[in-house]
C-alpha cells in the first residue's frame, strides 16, 4: 500500500487538515522533475540556481507543515494533561470497597437485592452508577490518547518519507539533514508524555476500576486497529448472500408472471411483502451510507455517540439487509407455490414477519445485539419524545421513519388481515374494511412519523426557548397532518367526481405547502446549501467533503422526489395505474431520496463539529457551575451564530461545550473535588513503580502497523 492510501485511511477525520500535506509536497516533487531545464538547452549554473531555488520553496512549506504539526499537537498534549488531572480527580472520589463489590458481584453472577433495605439499595444503585460512569470517561479519553498517539506516528513517517524522496529524486542530502536537524528534533516527535499518560491511564482502570483485573480492562480499553477492515468471512457471507439473491429475484419475477394468469390475489401480498421489502431497502442504503461516510472521512460514530469498539461496519450493514432479502425472496415463492409447498398462502408472509420483528426484538446477546439494542433504545426515545431530552439519533431516526409512512400503513393493514379477513376458524364476519379510511387506525397510522418529530421539535423548544428553529420546523412536520386528513376526506368522500370535490383541491394546496416547506427546510437548514458567501462552491457552502457536483445532484434530486405525490394526483386519479402498483414505485424513491439526504445531513453535521476538533465525545463526570443550567446548555449548542467551520484560535479542554447541533454525552454525578487534589506530578510520582508491569504490553492490539513497511 502506498503511503498516501494508507493516511488518508488512518488519519482521524476531524483533525484532516492538521496533518502533513504528503500529497502536496509529493506533487512539487514531480513538478519540479517536469520543469526543470534540459541539459541540452541550459547551462549548469542555470539548472543549479533553478534546482537552488526548489528547494527553498520546498523546504520552507516543510518548515510550514512542521509548525502546524508541532503547534497542533502541543495543544491536544496541553488539553488531555487537564482532562486527565480531572479524571484523576474523579477517581479518588470512587469509593475503592465499591469497585470490588461490583467486581465480586459480576463474577459469582449472585444478587440478594430483596434483602437489603431499600436506603441500602439506593446507595449501592448510586455508587454503581457513579462507577459506571467514570469507567465510560475513562475509555474515552484513552481512544482519545490512542488518536493523538497515531496523529505523531503518521506525521513522523510522512516527514520521513518525503524527505528521503527529495533526497532520491533530487540526488542530494538536504532532505536528511532537514529530518536529522528539524524534524527529529520536533516537540511533536521528541514529547512522550502520551506514551506515558496511556500507560497511567492502564494502570489506574486497572487497580481502582477493575479491582485488579487486568485482562477484564485491557479487553474494555483496547482500541480497533484503526483504519482496520471487514473481516474476511463477512465479505464472504456478503457475495453469497448477493449471488443467492439475484438468482431468486429472476425466480420470483418468472413466477410471478405465471402467477398473474393462474388467479392468485396479489393485491393483500404486495402490500404485506411491500413493506418488508422497504425495511430491507434501508438497511442495505443505511450499508452504502456508512461506507460513503467512511471514504469521505464523515466521522458517523461521533456523530452518533456509537462506541468506537463496538459499531456496525457498512459490510456488517450489507450482510444483514441481504440475508433478509434472501429470505424475503424464498417467502415470496413459498407464497406463489403454496399448493406445492403444502403451507397456506397467507402464512408466508406471517412467518417472515415475525422472523424480521423476532430478529430485531432478540434480547440474547448475539446477532449484533449491541447495535439492536442500540435501535430499541432509540425507538423507545422516539416513541416518548415530549418527555425525553432529544439527541441527534433520536431525531434523525425519526427522520427516517417519515420516509417509511409507506411501511407503517401496510404494517396496520398487516395487523387488519390477520386480525379480520383471514378465517382462522372457518368464520369470516369482519365489519371492517382494511385498506381504506373507514376507520380511523389508518389516518392515525399515516400521522404518527410526523407527530413523533413534530413532537420532539416542541420539546426542543421547551428546553432552549428558541422559536427558531425549532417551532418552525414543528410547523413543517405540521403540514403533514393537514396532507393526511385531506388525503383521508377526499377518498372517503363519494359525492361525485373528484375534480369536482373541495376536498381534492384541499389535499393539492397542502400537499404543495408541505413539499416547498421541506424542500427549502432540506436544502438550507439540513444541508447548510444555498449560502450567498461562498467563494469557492457556488450556491453550496465554503466547506464541502463529497465532490462538487454531487450537491448539484441532490440538489435536484431532491426537487423531483420531494413532489412526486404529483403522480398520484394525475396518474393515479386518472386510472392509468393501479393504486398499489404507484405506492409500490413511489415508496422506493422516498427511501431512496432519504438516503442521498443522510449524505449531506451527516456531513453537515461533521463539518460543525470540525471546528471544535472533537474527534471522540466530549465526556465528564464533574459537573460544572457555571453551565449546570439544561436550559443554557441547550441554547449554547443550538445558537446558529456561534457555530464555528474553522478551528477556533482558543483552545478548549473537555468541559468545553461544542457549539454545533450535536448535542455532546455529559455524565453528572453527586461528586465534586475535595481539598485532597493532587497534581498531575504528584499522581505520576506514586504510578511510576507501576510503569514497569505495563511494558508487558508493548504489542497491543491498538498499536500502529509499522508504518516503515508502507511502500512509498
């Protein structure tokens, strides 16, 4: 691999433009090789002079690159001596009898909670919970030492290589003595306190937070090779999974093709399978997300609070959505040969949906249960939103949901046919008429992804005050409510004929209001596009991640598919297709307009956090006066005018509150510090006889390739 490939795959996102400029330095380089004069045509003094003057350029932006590596990486040293001080802080505030009950207690698996008095049970409850806490800024801070500790190894080879490219290409020694006399000589190579502190760092999660138990710690600190890729069986499992699948789909469509002229019903099927099929569609497009977000150095799992350790890689994503579309494929033809199968149609369908929700609902501790776990707890945030702080997953999920109306509506009428018109026991009474407005479960149904978003914008107004932006993106997800019931009116209206009916035009001006509102909202507020100060990126935005013309795309994009309800208005009125047939092709497009939009609502995010540096979540557990205040932390992260897209020239510690719409993880606790502080000095003193026991550990799993093998 070449050095280039593997630091742009290494690098931290948020620190992008802190690191050496390899490619720059590489192409001047090569150009001056082209531009240098012919020994044909030029003398030797002239070439030498042309040479002499290179190599001054070059050489002073090197200078250039060193004091931005050197000035950068001295104040992320300076920043994690002050949050480490704190952590220590807080540990010695962490009663030690409480790390060995706990630690006894997870090892004989044996509780006697009923026991105890309930005072008893409450202090216990507290202390274990301050336990945990303290045990999560621990393990970040240590991912963040293992980013700093990359960030030197990386521009320390960069340096190093590039220079011995000068000296080849230019056949000189400067280069060497560049390296010998600057570079090895730097602060951001010479300091080691970050090889220490991470050792510190071993030693105390060891002795105060794991009773002593060393593999249980290593096992909870120990970092992913970064850059690292999906494992070899999950490509695997990933290609069979493609294979099996598109051979299936040819099946299905032959099959489905003959099934059309022997009589089967296919309207109740497509809209069972209907919905299903979109959950899977999301899944595979939330696959490609990830790993576009990955390639462009989007950094999702710090936007998303995700533990770095334990996330969902975009080949993990993929591997599931396929495995369920095979499965989705082999119910569909179990459905259509049901008399050979000797299984009765409508139990197809049933079985492969309460295979889906068994999958996800799991409780045991496989299949990916961290990250099941992690989208039930969202959904439960979701579902109580007024009375739950809102996050950027809890919202964005959200967002998701309103481009899945189509699979909540045919989820209701999955309930209606099982529960009505399937005669399990030879009766068939039912007064209901699923699959329309007769009652009002449907319209409910259609409403509740808008209700739940418009629901948490009014309580992200109750928290900051602020009318904008969040009542007025209440009032967007609003006009959702007013498409639906006009929608239900007008088709349960049988006056006359539609063109003729009030209710009809209704449902067109609401439905024209909502899209020019979520269009506008989706490319100013979501997108951060549409800015009028852009110099370099017309009508986008200063800083952009993806390719130029991909805004432009989705831009687009996301005009035509924001108004293609104007096909079920002409096209579907007019009878030209049937009702089900223009669901099933619109509600694609809807997920797939929101896949393009998680692009650039993810990047805009990230590029807000860029400008605090933040490459791991800002985590404390010591609460802070003068920012205890909810309501004034709310407002602070929400302030649109303080929302930085270049580095700030102040440095900030942990405590500092990031001034974008991410809305940071902070831990509280009933602590404080006490008058028994100590120094950093202090601490490292009384560890340093631990030091000795950490070398053991020289290879970690955490440590960088050697980078001297990398091909240049």
């Amino acid at each position: 691999m070449r050095f280039t490939e593997h630091l742009g795959a290494h690098i931290t996102p948020e620190w992008r433009k802190q690191y050496i400029k390899y490619e720059e330095l590489k192409d001047m380089l090569y150009q001056a090789k082209e531009d240098a004069p012919s020994p044909e045509f030029a003398s030797e003094p002239d070439i030498e002079r042309f040479y002499a003057k290179f190599e001054e350029k070059f050489f002073q932006l090197c200078d250039k690159e060193l004091s931005k590596v050197n000035t950068f990486f001295s104040e992320k040293v300076a920043e994690a001596m002050r949050n480490f001080a704190q952590l220590q802080d807080e540990i010695r505030q962490v009663d030690s009898k409480t790390v060995h009950t706990v630690a006894e207690r997870l090892a004989r698996r044996r509780s006697t909670v009923f026991a105890k008095p309930r005072l008893e049970l409450d202090k216990n409850k507290s202390q274990r919970q301050k336990l945990a806490d303290v045990k999560l800024a621990f393990s970040e801070f240590y991912l963040s030492l293992i980013l700093l500790q990359n960030y030197q190894n990386l521009n320390f080879t960069g340096f190093r290589k590039i220079l011995k490219k000068h000296d080849k290409m230019m056949e000189t020694e400067r280069g060497t003595q560049f390296r010998q006399s600057r570079v090895e000589a730097a602060p951001f190579f010479t300091n080691k306190q970050i090889d220490n502190v991470i050792l510190e760092v071993e030693t105390l999660y060891i002795n105060e937070l794991e009773a002593g138990n060393r593999t249980r710690a290593m096992n909870k600190l120990r970092v992913p090779p970064l850059g690292a890729k999906g494992t070899n069986w999950t490509t695997f499992r990933v290609g069979l999974y493609s294979g099996i699948f598109i051979v299936l789909m040819f099946i299905v469509v032959y099959a489905g093709i003959g099934a059309k002229d022997a009589g089967i019903e296919w309207r109740p099927a497509v809209r069972m399978y209907r919905g299903m099929f979109l959950v899977i569609l999301m899944i595979f497009l939330l696959g490609i997300n990830t790993y576009g977000w990955r390639k462009s150095g989007v950094n999702h799992v710090l936007i998303f609070e995700l533990d770095p350790r334990h996330n969902l890689s975009h080949e993990q994503l993929l591997e599931i959505a396929l495995f369920l579309a095979v499965l989705w494929s082999m119910s569909i033809l179990a459905f259509i040969y049901c008399h050979f199968v000797g299984i009765p149609s409508y139990a197809n369908p049933l079985i492969l949906a309460g295979f889906m929700f068994l999958f996800f609902i799991n409780p045991t501790r496989t299949l990916y249960y961290r990250a099941r776990f992690w989208l039930l707890r969202i959904l439960f945030r979701i579902l109580i939103a007024p009375f739950h702080p809102v996050g950027f997953a809890d919202f964005w999920l959200a967002d998701q949901l309103n481009s899945l109306q189509t699979v909540l509506l045919d989820v209701e009428f999955f309930l209606c046919y099982y529960s009505c018109e399937v005669s399990w026991l030879g009766d068939h009474n039912c007064a209901i008429q699923c699959h329309t407005f007769s009652y009002y479960a449907r319209v409910f149904v259609a409403c509740l992804p808008a209700w739940f978003r418009f629901a948490q914008c009014l309580r992200r107004y109750h928290d900051t005050k602020l009318v904008f932006p969040h009542l007025v993106n209440a009032g967007k997800y609003s006009t959702t409510f007013f498409v639906v019931c006009f929608s239900a009116l007008a088709a349960s209206n049988k006056s006359g004929v539609w063109s003729r009916d009030p209710l009809f035009y209704m449902w067109v001006l609401s439905a024209f209001i909502s899209s020019c509102y979520t269009l506008t909202w989706d490319l100013k507020m979501d997108w951060g596009l549409l800015s009028k100060n852009t110099q370099n990126n017309r009508v986008l935005r200063e800083d952009i991640v993806y390719p130029e013309t991909s805004y432009y795309f989705a831009i687009i994009e996301d005009f035509f598919l924001r108004f293609t309800w104007t096909l079920t208005v002409s096209i579907g009125q007019l009878g030209y297709l049937e009702g089900d047939i223009l669901v099933s092709i619109l509600a694609p497009l809807e997920v797939f307009r929101r896949f393009v939009w998680n692009f650039f609502r993810l990047e805009n995010e990230h590029l807000n956090n860029c400008g605090q540096f933040r490459a791991v979540r800002d985590i404390s557990i010591k609460p802070d006066k003068e920012v205890l205040n909810p309501k004034s932390m709310e407002q602070m992260m929400d302030d649109e005018s303080t929302i930085p897209l270049m580095k700030s020239k102040t440095d900030t510690d942990l405590f500092d509150l990031s001034a974008c719409a991410l809305p940071r993880l902070r831990l509280t606790s009933n602590g404080s510090a006490g008058s028994n502080q100590r120094s950093y000095e202090e601490v490292q003193k009384d560890n340093r006889n631990n030091l000795n026991l950490q070398n053991q550990d020289a290879n970690r799993s955490f440590t960088n390739p050697d980078l001297r093998n990398v091909e240049d």
